[in-house]
C-alpha cells in the first residue's frame, strides 16, 4: 500500500457506497493516482477517469494496461463540465460518479507546483495549467481583496494583518515563491505558541481562490447529477469545512437527489493512523431518484 504515490481516503466506505457492479459506468471525476479507480475495476465496472492535471493520464495508461476487463477512457479537463468532458468520451449516462476534493500527495509533493508552505518552489498553486497563479493574486491584488480571499477561504483570523503583511513585502520585492510567502504570512502573526504552521489557512486561501475550487464543486454537484442514471450514486470526500458545507446543501435541496448519508462518515482510527490525510475527511453519498 505504502508504494502508492497517493492512498485512495476511506475506499472500503466508497467502494460499498458506489457499489459498482460489472459493465457499470463510474465517473472519477477527480483520478489523481488511481486509487479509487483501481477498486471499481477491479469490481468489474469500467472508468471515465477525468482530471485537470495532465499529469494524471499517465497514471491512468498504467491503470489501463493492468488489464482489468473494465475500461478506462481518461480525459483531462475541470469536472465542472463534466457533462461535457463524459460526452467526449463517449459516456452518456453515468451509474455512479466520485469527487474526491482538492489536492493530491504527488501534486503537494512535487515542490514546483507550489502548493506546500513546506517546501520551497515558485508560487503557482494552479492544478490545471491556466488561469491566474498564486503569484499574480499576491503581488496583484488590493490589500482589501486579499483579506477578504484569505479570510473567506482560510478562516483566517489574522487575515488583514497578513494582507497587509504581504503588500509591505512585495512593496520591497515581488514574492515569487512558497517558501518567501511562507515567511511573510508567519511575520505577520503575533507571537506565542501555536497549533499548525502560521501559512496553512493563507496556503489553503490561495489554492481556493486560484483553482475556483468552490465555484468548480457547486458546478460539478449540479453536473454529476444530471450525467447520473436513476438508481445511480454520487459520493463526494470533502477535506474542509466550507466544501462539506456545499456538499451538504447541495444533496438536501436538490430535488433529484435523495441523501443516504445524514452525517457525513469519517474514516476509521487505524485509516487515520496510517493516513494523515484521512484526519479529516467527510464523506457524503447520495441517491439519483427517477424523476
Ligand atoms: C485528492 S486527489 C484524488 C486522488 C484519487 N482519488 C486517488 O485515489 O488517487 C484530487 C485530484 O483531483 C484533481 N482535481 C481537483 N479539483 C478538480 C477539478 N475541479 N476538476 C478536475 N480535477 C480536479 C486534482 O488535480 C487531483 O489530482
């Protein structure tokens, strides 16, 4: 297991909620490394394995050429036009669709991407290639605006210090890298001891606001939906608190959804021990109706 570049969160509890049986079509909309995939193959069912990262589509050629007697058909693209992306693959109707939510372990290993507060590369944090990176957010935008992302996307309480913090700095030199960013929003906090790395909520901000993570989940709910068969199920793993606010929302105003999931399931201790990743993720599952 520990050979994996990324262990698939909470797969015996998505793997019962998907229940993908043999010929079944499940959409991963979010493929990563494969880990989920790799079970609904292996259970029979084919895969339309989508993700925003190229890098993604080798991982799913290895996939492919295991030979499982499903198919996989990759296509890179933002699940939030989903409907539009299994359309080019051919896939018109989906028995169960996957959204495992933000960031992979290869793609916060991979210092270039700049995602890590903890390692040093230049300050990009997109997971597809376009779009405005981290880089243009912090050494572009108003003081206001920058509080208000890190703020709203990072629960920050000290976000107009740290706002303020950055434009000071880039007022002396454009800030270009994580491990420079890193600095400046630890500068800014007041002393005394802490929980977690003064970075983590600017870091988590940022990522949000650059990849629309947001706007892309409402748009990719609404779209999962309408690609789902009757009977067919969605299951989405969020890994914070405004996500599984969405997710919540979404599955019990949605009309043509039934939730099975009335609190969201949460992975199991000896999971977590061996998964930091797992510690908080929050799983909700819910049920395409006829109509
Ligand atoms: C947590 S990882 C998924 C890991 C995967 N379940 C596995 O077991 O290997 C999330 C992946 O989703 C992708 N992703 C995140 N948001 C996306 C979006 N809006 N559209 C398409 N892919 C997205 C990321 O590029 C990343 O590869």
């Amino acid at each position: 297991m520990s050979d994996l570049p990324h262990l698939p969160v909470m797969l015996a509890e998505i793997v019962e909620a998907l229940a993908p049986r043999p010929g079944a079509w499940v959409v991963d909309g979010t493929f990563g490394a494969g880990g989920h995939s790799r079970a609904f193959l292996e259970r029979g069912a084919n895969v339309l394995a989508i993700d925003q990262d190229p890098g993604a589509a080798e991982y799913a050629a290895a996939l492919a050429a295991e030979g499982h007697p499903g198919e996989v058909r990759f296509v890179a693209g933002n699940f939030r036009e989903m409907e539009r992306l299994a359309a080019s693959a051919g896939v018109e109707r989906a028995d169960g669709v996957l959204l495992d939510l933000g960031v992979s372990s290869m793609q916060l290993d991979e210092g270039e991407r700049g995602f890590a507060f903890r390692q040093d590369g230049p300050l990009d944090m997109r997971m597809g290639a376009e779009g405005e990176s981290a880089a243009d957010v912090v050494n572009g935008y108003a003081v206001d605006d920058l509080a208000a992302i890190i703020y709203r996307y990072g629960e920050e309480r000290h976000s107009r210090r740290v706002a303020r913090r950055i434009v000071e700095a880039r007022a002396k030199a454009p800030i270009t890298t994580t491990g420079r960013l890193a600095e400046v929003v630890a500068s800014a906090y007041p002393p005394g001891p802490r929980r977690e790395h003064p970075a983590r909520r600017t870091f988590q901000a940022l990522r949000i606001h650059v990849n629309d993570e947001l706007g892309a989940l409402q748009e990719g709910l609404e779209g999962a939906t309408r690609l789902l068969g009757a009977g067919g199920r969605l299951a989405v793993l969020a890994y914070h608190s405004l996500e599984d606010r969405i997710v919540k929302q979404y599955f019990r105003e949605s009309p043509r959804l039934t939730p099975l999931t009335k609190k969201p399931l949460e992975a199991s201790a000896d999971e977590t021990a061996a998964n930091p990743r797992a510690r908080s993720a929050k799983l909700r599952v819910a049920e395409r109706s006829a109509a």
